[in-house]
C-alpha cells in the first residue's frame, strides 16, 4: 500500500471512532434528558401537591376555627373595633 492509501485508512478510522463516539454521546445525554423529565414530572406534582394543602392549612375557617379553640381568642367587641379611613397617597 502507499503512504496515501495508508493515511487515508487511518483518517477513515479516525472518523469512524468519532462517529461512534458522538452517536454513544448522544444515546447518554438522551438518558439522561428522559431522566430529568421524568423528575420534571415528580416535581410538578409534588408542586401540584404542596398547593392543594396550602389551599387546605390557609382556608380563613379553618384559621379561625382553630384560634378560637388551641388559642381561645374571641373576635372584638364593635365598641373595640376602630376604622381610619384610607389617606389618599397622591
């Protein structure tokens, strides 16, 4: 063989070694990518979760519900209540 037959089979294999290494690149960062959609996933509905049960603890029945009852406090009287009215910030 000749030098430049030679030199071409080893460009020829140098590019076939890239070849495969790019492609097995591409199959792990495709894992890799299903992998954190999948916890994108979780996450969302762990979100999803977590609002429903703010929604639930912060429900202003329930809020009062249990101030009334582990606090004992009781709303003011009228004769208590005082209502400034809004100064205009202009």
């Amino acid at each position: 063989m000749s030098r430049v037959n030679i030199m071409l089979a080893l460009v020829l294999i140098a590019c076939a070694l890239g070849v495969i290494q790019s492609q097995h690149r591409a199959r792990v960062y495709f894992v890799e990518l299903e992998r954190l959609k999948k916890e994108a996933r979780g996450l969302e509905e762990q979100w999803g979760q977590l609002q429903l049960e703010q929604s639930t603890w912060a429900n202003p029945a329930r809020v009062d519900a249990l101030a009334r009852t582990r606090l004992g406090l009781v709303a003011p009287s009228h004769e208590r209540m005082r209502i400034e009215p809004l100064v205009n910030a202009r």
